[in-house]
C-alpha cells in the first residue's frame, strides 16, 4: 500500500482531488489531500508546511503528486520527507531563482497557448477564460460546483519568491500530461519537462483538469510505478 499525497494547484483547495481519492482508496491505497494556506503572505515554505503537516506522522511508502502551480512546492517537500516518488500532473517546472511570475514569460507560455487557441479556431488573441481553457473538458456539474465558491486562489507571496533548489530532488519523478490541455499544450510540455527534468511526458486524454475530468484515467496512471 503506498500514500497518495495531492497536492492541488492554484486553486489551493483539498476539493479538487474530491473524485480522485476515491479511486486510489479503492485500489487500496491510503490518501491525503492537502488544503494550502490562505491569504496574500503565504510563501513557498508555508506552503510546504502545509503539506508536510499533513502527512503527519506518516513515513514510508510516499507518492506525492502534485497538480499544476504545485510543480514549485512538491519538490520542496522532497527535501523534507523522506518521499518515494514525486508525479507531476500538467505541472509547471521550475528551475533555480526563478519565481512562479517570471516563468511563464522564461518558458513562453503564453505563445504556446496562443498557437494552440489558434490551431483549434478560437484565434490567438483568444483571451483566457476560465470555462473554455480550464474546465471544457469537466461535467458540467462538477464546473458549477467548483465555480460556486469564493475562491482565494494563490498568494502574491508565491509568484515573487524565488525558487531555491540548485537541483532536482533525486526522487524518482514522472510528469503526466493531458494531450488536450489548453493551458499548458502539449507541445510546450515536452520541451520544457525535456529541457528541466530531461525526462519524457508521459500523454493522457484530457485538459488541464484531470483529476475533476478524468479521475478514474488519472488514478490508473499515478498508480503505475
């Protein structure tokens, strides 16, 4: 038996793995989903607080997997639980000093979206929406119920807080990726994941939502070891 630890990304809240951790319990497994702090001050380290208290007391057999924003904490949890293996989901990597605000400019984020949005005839100066790039893949029921709440999302704190690790944790990492993710395409992923972790992809069906679009998919491949 192995613990799933979920970490959610922008969004912040334990909910978004809702439909996710019912699928990794049934296969056996023990879960947590992780709530990340509210409010402007909270940083990188706060945030890895946050995931480190919730493992607890908990010490063998660790997975963490993180979603999205949470590409830049993961890794920092690494350095302070002993983990067995880290999966990244439609992640952003970061690298060395670079904060969450400068890398979508260092990785060219918004020129691959916009080629994207243009491939599939919504035009490149398409401006972002939440419905059409984040949850078009998602049941409508499970959209409305996410959209419902006052969400806080992010900390200011965490876009300008440089990233502090040299290196990669050397844990063993996977980085799993929706073909159909509008926000970050593909295309883009696999030059970055090539060029930070120098690792393959490895291709899912759906956007950048999985774990509300796609749960039982997503647990069968966080699951492969």
């Amino acid at each position: 038996m192995a613990t799933y630890v979920l970490i959610p990304g922008a969004d912040g809240r334990a909910w978004y793995w809702h439909r996710v951790v019912p699928e990794l319990r049934r296969r056996g497994h023990d879960v947590v989903a992780v709530d990340l702090p509210e409010g402007n001050s909270a940083g990188l380290a706060e945030y890895a607080d946050a995931v480190v208290q919730a493992i607890g007391d908990r010490s063998s057999g660790l997975i963490l997997v993180a979603q999205s924003l949470a590409g830049f904490t993961a890794p920092l949890v690494c350095e302070r639980v002993a983990v067995d293996e880290l999966v990244l989901v439609n992640a952003m990597v970061p690298t060395y000093g670079e904060t969450a605000g400068q890398w979508w400019g260092n990785t060219g984020q918004a020129a691959a979206r916009a080629e994207r949005a243009e491939r599939e005839g919504r035009g490149p100066d398409a401006e972002f929406d939440l419905r059409v790039d984040f949850f078009h893949d998602v049941p409508p029921e499970v959209t409305e119920e996410a959209l419902a709440p006052e969400v806080s999302g992010p900390s200011d704190a965490l876009f300008t807080e440089p990233w502090p690790l040299r290196e990669w944790p050397d844990v063993p990492t996977r980085f799993l990726q929706g073909r159909d993710d509008r926000f970050f395409p593909i295309e883009f992923q696999r030059r970055i994941v090539k060029e930070r972790l120098g690792i393959a992809v490895e291709e899912m069906p759906g956007g950048h939502l999985s774990a509300l679009s796609r749960p039982a998919e997503l647990a069968e491949l966080i699951c492969r070891h």
